[in-house]
C-alpha cells in the first residue's frame, strides 16, 4: 500500500486515505468523516494515520493541507510539491526558496505566494502593515524620481 517511490503525495495515497483526507481539510471530525463515507470511526483515523505517515506530516490538518496544495498545483498544471519519504516538510525547488527568503530577508515582508501560514490574529495584523507600509513607500518612491527627472528635464 505503500508508495513511497514517487514524490508526488497524490500517487502516495490510496482512494479513500484522499477522501478522508478531503474531509479532514473541511474540518470534519473521525466521526463525521465516517457517518458521511459510510466507514467505521476506526478506519478513518487508519487511513488518516497512514496517510500521515506516508506524506511525513506532523498532524492530520498538515496531511490535508499538503493534499490539498498538491491537488491544486495539479489542476492549474504546475509540478506539485515533492515530499521526502520520512521528511517532515515538503521540499520547495531552490528558485522557490530564493525568492521568498529574499524578500523576507530584505524587507521583513511575509510569504508570498498563497502559502498556509501559521501567524496568530496579531501576528496577520503586523503582516498586513509591513506590507502597506512598503507598498506607499514604493509609491512615494517612484512619485519623487518621475518628479525629479520632469524637473530635470523642464
């Protein structure tokens, strides 16, 4: 069952851990996934365990999340994201990684991208600043150098 040679996390999972999977993403409890799939509470947190194992995620919402990223990549047509068998974060093509910690680095601006992140209510609050207070000073910016150069030019 499995698959553990292929790093695409949908060719990992068998049918039902997907559908289970599925469920977990829209915040389906073992019992309600169960109830609606006609399977045993037990078999649910089985497939979800595995399906746990078999992506290197830390939890059951992390497998889902990581489903649901791959399944998406896939409908827009891009690589999905390879996960390490035994890794417990997925691997990210270096041109990927370059570009966010550069901006991250220089400006302190957060991930960019659509990625999940794991900030607090705060913590989205400050992100959301940073990156309005940036986006003026970008403005104001280019506002000074288009002023100067018809300034120059008159």
């Amino acid at each position: 069952m499995a698959r553990t040679d292929s790093s695409n996390p949908s060719q990992l999972l068998t049918d039902s851990q997907k559908a289970c999977l599925r469920k977990v993403g829209q915040g389906m409890t073992s019992k309600e996934i169960a109830r609606e799939l006609e399977l045993t509470p037990s078999t649910v947190d089985t497939y979800v365990t595995h399906a746990i194992a078999q992506l290197g995620a830390s939890d059951r919402r992390d497998a889902a999340r990581r489903l649901a990223r791959c399944e998406r990549s896939e409908d827009f047509g891009s690589q999905p994201l390879a996960v390490a068998s035994g890794s417990s974060a997925a691997i990210l093509s270096s041109s990927q990684r370059g570009s966010n910690s550069t901006h991250k680095r220089l400006f302190g601006l957060p991930p960019i991208g659509g990625e999940t992140n794991e900030l607090d209510w705060s913590a989205r609050q400050i992100a959301i600043f940073k990156v309005g207070a940036f986006g003026i000073i970008v403005i104001v910016g280019l506002t000074l150098v288009i002023a100067g150069l018809l300034w120059v030019f008159e």
